[in-house]
C-alpha cells in the first residue's frame, strides 16, 4: 500500500472517531434522554395501581401474603394484578424492589389492554425505570391509555404532540388531546389550551366563533375581544361546552378581564356550578377582588365562610365581606355581621389589622363595574 493510501485511511478512521464522538458522547444521548422535559415539568409522574376485587385484596391481608398472591395471578394472566404487582416491585412494597421485573409486569396487564399498566409503561419509558428510556415508546403507551379514556394519559399525549416528544409536533394533536382532558376539567390541560389559543394554534370547536378567535389571535389578543367569545358559545348548557367557556374565560382573565376572572372563578365554585375546585375559585376571584370587582369581594368572602369550601378562614372572611358592604354590596353586611358572632376576639382584631394592611399596601384598587353576565 502507497503512502498516499495510507494516510486517506487514517484520515478515514479519524473521522469515523470524531464523528462517533460527537453523535455518542455521554452530552448528545443526555439530551436525547431529556427531550421530553416539558412532561418531566409539567407532570408528577407516578406509577398507578388498579382497583380490584375485594375478594383479592381479602385473601391477602399482610405483606407477604400480597406478595406470593400477585405473583400467582400474574402469572395466571391477570391483568389487574400482574400491574399491582408491577407497581410494588418499582416502589419496594411488601416485595424486593427490581425495575425489571416491576416492567415485564406492566408489560404482562398492558398487553391485556389494562389502563393503568399502559400508562405505568409511559412512564417507566420516560424515566428510564426498567428499561432504557425511550421517548417515542414512551409517546406511543400514553397515547394508548389516552384513547381508553385516561385523563392524565391524555393531557400528557397533548404535552408530547405540542413540544414534539416521542411524536412530530402536531398542534392539531396537541390541541384535541387537550381538550379531551379539559373536558374533564383537568386544570393543566386548559391551562395549556389557554396557551395555545392566545398564540394561534388552535381554534375553538364552535366554527360560529373560529373567525373571530383567528381575529383575536393575529391582534396579539384583546381581553375583551376574549370575553365576548367565551360569552357568545354560552348558550348550550353540556359539560363540554362549559370546559371550552372555562378556556375562553381563562384566556380573556390573562389578558386582563376582571369579569372574566369572577366568572372563571364561579365556575370552579361549587356553590355556584357544581365543578369543585377550591383553590382554582379562590385563584380567580382574589384576582377580581383586587381589582375592586365587588361580586367578587363577595363570593370570595363567602367561599371563605363555608365550612365545607376546604378553604375555611374567618379572618379573610370578614375582611371581603366588609369591603363588599362597603362597596355597596346588598347582604354582604349581614354576612359580615353573622361571622362577627362565631369569631373569637383574636380573630376579630386578626381581621381589622389585615384590612388595615391591605389599604396601606394598596392591595385594593377602585371599585369596578359590576354588572354580571350569567354563564348560561
């Protein structure tokens, strides 16, 4: 062989090696492995059991017990309990921990068409627990727990649609899969549908609307331009509909509508709508009482007043319902007055200083129309 050839061959093989170098180095699989951060943010990922029969669980009372009977059944091909199982072997419950065997578990119930072992799968391909991590594996188990109707499932499916993880971005994707969770009333899920609305990426189902939402989007968004579509699909009364208001209304809120922000809250008031979600109606409407929003100075003092709100708290009670009396709010007084009476003295002056504070601070601002336009 000629010198010449020798050196075109090493110069070959030093490029093969830079070139290995740069596509295998512990930095680029890194970033592989995390291309899906966006779920790693955004979800709390757990694995999860399935609810079954009470004749299994009463034949395993103790640890050990539990533990010979999953893996009796599991080998019998119960789905149910061939995930149970799976899950305790990931978490080191009543039997040795192995990530191993916990995902041929999954495996063994998903391929049984089990709900909960499909989206356990989704997981353990996106943490890398029991087998290596693997985003499009990963995408393709959480997309068939969505389709059975899993809600987290699906709010995760429209995470990897909209970023591109596991499968090619796809704002269509993103979008329905959003809003199938929404509908649900997953809170993440309108969230993320708020988002994507205000940059337009996705349009409302209602074609009577679509026009104007694309207007709303080319502006940049315009608070009321966002309030008047959430309150033109009003009309039906369905769940469905209700959740895309609730986007709609999220969408005008974040842009700065006061009104909006009250309804938003009233629809997660369960005193109200029937869809109970304390700390999303007490989200909403602090944002409307702070802005002097006086139906909502009210509602927030009655959310706090209720017993059965989760949210019970005297002292923020009071203080609401003083300043709706003082905004000229009709029962608000009487209220205000009827908690005065359970109050013990500490709580009572707790309530004056905390007034006080939020007038110093200017926490308050000047009082705002409040004429109500009822969700239908």
């Amino acid at each position: 062989m000629g010198k010449g050839a020798t050196i075109l061959k090493a110069t070959i093989v030093l490029s093969l090696i830079v070139v290995t170098s740069v596509f295998f180095a512990p930095g680029a699989r890194a970033d592989a492995e995390n291309s899906c951060q966006p779920v790693n943010d955004s979800v709390q990922l757990q694995f999860r059991k399935t609810i079954i029969p009470s004749s299994h669980n009463d034949q395993a009372a103790d640890g050990t017990q539990q533990g010979a009977y999953y893996s009796e059944l599991s080998e019998a091909g119960d789905a149910a309990v061939a995930n149970n199982l799976g899950v305790d072997r990931m978490k080191g419950q009543h039997i040795t921990l192995n990530f191993t065997e916990g995902f041929n578990n999954f495996c063994i119930a998903a391929r049984q068409s089990n709900m909960e072992a499909q989206y356990n799968l989704g997981v353990a391909y996106l943490t890398g627990k029991g087998v290596r991590k693997d985003m499009v594996n990963a995408a393709l188990w959480f997309q068939k727990a969505a389709l059975q109707g899993d809600t987290e499932a699906q709010y995760i499916a429209g995470i990897m649609y909209e970023y591109g993880c596991g499968f090619k971005q796809n704002y269509a994707e993103a979008t329905k899969w959003y809003r199938k969770a929404s509908e649900k009333w997953h809170i993440q899920a309108q969230e993320c549908l708020t988002r994507l609305y205000l940059a337009g990426k996705a349009l409302p189902v209602d074609s009577r609307v679509a026009n104007r939402w694309q207007a709303l989007a080319r502006s940049k968004g315009s608070a009321a331009a966002a309030f008047e579509t959430a309150t033109e699909i009003s009309g039906k009364a369905n769940d469905c509909n209700k959740s895309e208001i609730a986007v709609l209304l999220r969408a005008a809120a974040e842009l700065g509508h006061v009104q909006a922000a009250y309804l938003l809250g009233s629809l997660f008031d369960k005193h109200h709508n029937g869809h109970d979600n304390t700390q999303e109606a007490l989200k909403w409407y602090q944002i409307g009482a702070r802005q002097g929003h006086v139906q909502s100075q009210y509602d927030l003092g009655l959310l706090y007043s209720h017993a059965d709100s989760g949210a019970l708290d005297l002292v923020k009670a009071y203080v609401w319902l003083d300043f709706a009396a003082l905004n000229g709010m009709a029962d608000a007084a009487a209220k205000r007055d009827s908690i005065t009476k359970t109050m013990s003295r500490t709580e009572f002056y707790a309530a004056q200083r905390l007034k006080r504070e939020m007038i110093q601070f200017r926490e308050l601002q000047p009082k705002r129309e409040t004429r109500q336009v009822p969700l239908q």
